[in-house]
C-alpha cells in the first residue's frame, strides 16, 4: 500500500491552512513519477456515500495492446482525487482532465496522466480527475461523476492564484465516458446534484471551456451500452435516458467547445455522439468547432496516434483554445 497525501483545499484564507492533511490514498498503485501534490475533493464522506465501505482503489493494466510500460487503470473509487500537475512555465490556462473507461474503470495513464504532461509542455497546468464511478454503491448513482466534476471545478476555481491561474481560463477535457461527464457539466454546471458544504460551493461550476474526446453524448439509441447502464442502471426509463443524454441538455451559456473523434469509431459511433452534439451546440450558437479523423478507432489518447494523423489532435486543441484566448502557447 503506497502512502499519498491529499490535500484539501480551501476558499481564499483556508488556502494556506489546506483542511485536511496526511489523507492516504490507498491502493492507489502511485509510481515514482506521478505527482506528489493531490487533492482531495470531498473534505468527509462524498455525497450519497453514507454507509458505504468501499475496499482499496483497485489498479490494473488497460486492456491490451499494451502501449506504454505503465497504462493503469483504476476502479473502487472511494476517495475522489485529483492529480495536479504544474507546468514548468504556466500561461495561467487550466484543464481538469476525466479519464475514460465506460464509467467502469478509468484509464489513469493512458487519458489522463500522458495528456497531463503533453500539455504542460504547453504552459497549461492540468489537474486528472479520479471520479466516483456510478455503479459501485453511491445513491443517487447518476449524478455520482457529475458531483465529482463540479466540485474539481469548484476547488480549481477557488484557488486560482495558489496555482498561478486565471480563474476565466479553466476548461475540463473528458475521453469517451470521461467525454460524456466534460458534456454533462458543460451543460449542467449549474444543476443543483448535490447539498453544499462548504464555501466552495458557491464558486462557479461552469467550465471557461469544454474538450470532449469521442464522447458518449447519447444515452439512447446508438448509445455505448456500458456507460449507458453503469450510470443509470440496467433498467434505464425512457425519461432518464432523455435527462442524461447530452445533446439534449446544450443551453446558450454551456462553454465553447473543441470535439474530437473518428469516423472509424464502432465503439462510440460519432452521428449519435460526436456529430449529434455538435449539432446542438450549433443549434444554441454556442462557439464549438469539431474534428472528424477518418481513422482512429475508439480510445486513440496519446499513445496509439504515433505516426497517424489523430497525432496532432493536442495541437488542434491549443491553436483553437489559442484564438479564444484560452491558451498563450498554441504548440
């Protein structure tokens, strides 16, 4: 068992006194060169986890080709975390980054640490969200991930200056099932999911700016399955199908937005995904650009782009972000 300290942190004077201290993380399968500063979402028991007793984190190997040494992938999330990582020259840019895995595990390595580290050679400092996963006991099961995002949010936002950030240049990346939350709390950041407890839930949810990675968008038909029934259980009703599905739920005020995707993809099939939202978010005349690859499959992150054309996906994202002034470094 690896001992980490998370740190929770707090609003404004709070910041310099973090809440909690020498937290482990356990389980969590830390290798040497993960980052030593964490933070802890959750100051005691996440929401809806009253009574629950999960076991350790649980770490295995992403399903194969094994493409790195280290591909980690995690599940039994009881103790919601975020990895942070600073970058060496920071433009003031943030992105809070959820990594996929059909909301039954998540990809710790290959969406979520491997792209921390691509674009903090950028200047951006990046923040990898280890969420609840929504099928392993929490009530209100659903909102389970979303709690999670508003409040990574939240934290981040509140202590911008600790971390050298403007706090209108935040924005939140999601990969596949990581892709479905960074839609839901571009569109519901302002839902009411869980009871505040503190100061940091007054500070504002909405993301400056949304990059979903071939996202699970749609819970309905062309929907990935997994992901559809660990949120909202085997047994979804047609209205909570309807209430989850992204493309449903795009409002004027959600974030612009960059979408990236294959045509290629039979996992999570981009016209009821991808192309649907993007439709909508064009529909509300929300600033929102998307990348079509013609190859690429399902699942490309960083790691299975090399020498293909989805390589230069991370480019795309600064140099658009880069125009709206998200970004200071467009490479």
């Amino acid at each position: 068992m690896d001992r980490r300290t998370a740190i929770g942190l707090g609003i404004a004077a709070a910041v310099a006194r973090p809440a909690l201290a020498d937290t482990l993380v356990p389980g969590d399968g830390v290798l040497p060169s993960d980052p030593k500063e964490n933070i802890l979402l959750w100051p005691g028991t996440p929401p809806g986890g009253e009574g629950l007793k999960l076991p350790p984190i649980r770490v295995h190997n992403h399903e194969p080709p094994y493409i790195t040494p280290h591909d980690r992938a995690i599940d039994q999330v009881g103790v919601p975390v975020m990895n942070v990582f600073r970058a060496p020259k920071p433009d003031g840019s943030a992105l809070i980054i959820a990594p996929g895995g059909g909301y039954a595990r998540q990809m710790l390595d290959f969406e979520g640490m491997d792209i921390a580290r691509r674009f903090n050679k950028a200047g951006v400092t990046c923040f990898v969200l280890r969420y609840r996963l929504p099928g392993e006991g929490w009530a209100n099961r659903s909102d389970v991930p979303l709690q999670d995002a508003q409040r990574a949010m939240r934290l981040v936002r509140a202590n911008a200056a600790k971390f050298h950030l403007d706090e209108n240049q935040i924005g939140f990346m999601g990969f596949s099932a990581g892709g479905h939350l960074a839609a839901s709390i571009a569109t519901r950041f302002d839902d009411t999911v869980y009871k505040p407890i503190d100061e940091i839930d007054k500070v504002d949810a909405r993301p400056t700016f949304s990059v979903p990675m071939y996202p699970v968008i749609t819970l309905g038909q062309g929907a990935h399955a997994g992901s559809r029934d660990r949120l909202l259980g085997p047994n979804a009703t047609s209205e909570q199908i309807e209430a989850y599905s992204c493309q449903r739920l795009v409002i004027a005020a959600s974030p612009p937005t960059f979408i990236v995707a294959a045509a290629d993809d039979t996992v999570v099939p981009t016209v009821p995904n991808s192309l649907a939202y993007y439709a909508a978010l064009q529909g509300s005349r929300v600033p929102s650009e998307i990348h079509i690859f013609e190859t690429g499959g399902h699942g490309f992150g960083l790691a299975r782009t090399v020498g293909k054309p989805t390589a230069v996906w991370p480019e795309l994202v600064l140099r658009w972000g880069a125009t709206h002034g998200f970004f200071k470094n467009a490479v």
